[in-house]
C-alpha cells in the first residue's frame, strides 16, 4: 500500500487513527477505514472537518447523505449528528471532533 502516512502502511482493522498535530487545539489524524461503519454521534463544542486522501466515505446525517471522494473535505459543524461509512478502504484526515 502506498500512503502519504507512514505511520498507516500497516494499519489492520476497520479502523486506525494516527495523531498528526493540533489545529487551533483540535486534535488532527491521519485514519484508515475499512468497511467501516461508526456509530450516529455528536461533538457538542467541537466542529470535525474529514479530507479524504483515497476511497470513499459516506458521511450520515439526520436528512441527508454527503458522499466524499478522494480531494473532498466536509465540515459537520458542532452539536450536528453524524457517522461515517466507509464501503471498501479510504485514507482520510479529521480534525476535530475532541468532545
């Protein structure tokens, strides 16, 4: 596998999140999905912004569905339910989500 993220080339599982750094005190990470689906959530104080490296990832809300491919970003803004599904395998950077 080819990634920009070392730290992911042996990533098993549905689900690896590596920390990258902190934007503005938001946690950042570098994540693999694979036929992943988390479960409906809500971050209270804390907007999470997902840039999606490769694949795809469906992002779940109460009205509608966002598909994100490889160079799409989407922001749910704080206090929004929200899952991710992942069909297949995506590389993806999230930042924020720390409440």
């Amino acid at each position: 596998m080819n990634t920009i993220f070392p730290q992911l080339e042996n990533a098993e599982g549905s689900f690896t999140a590596v920390p990258i750094g902190q934007v503005n005190g938001s946690p950042a990470f570098a994540r693999v999905m694979e036929n992943f689906e988390g479960p409906q959530h809500v971050h209270e104080t804390s907007d999470e912004m997902f840039v999606v490296l490769s694949g795809i990832v469906y992002l779940d809300f109460d009205s509608n569905t966002v598909k994100l491919e490889a160079g799409d970003s989407c922001t749910v803004p704080a206090g929004t339910a929200h899952k991710s599904r992942v069909p297949g395998r995506a590389e993806l950077i999230v930042i924020g989500g720390k409440d």
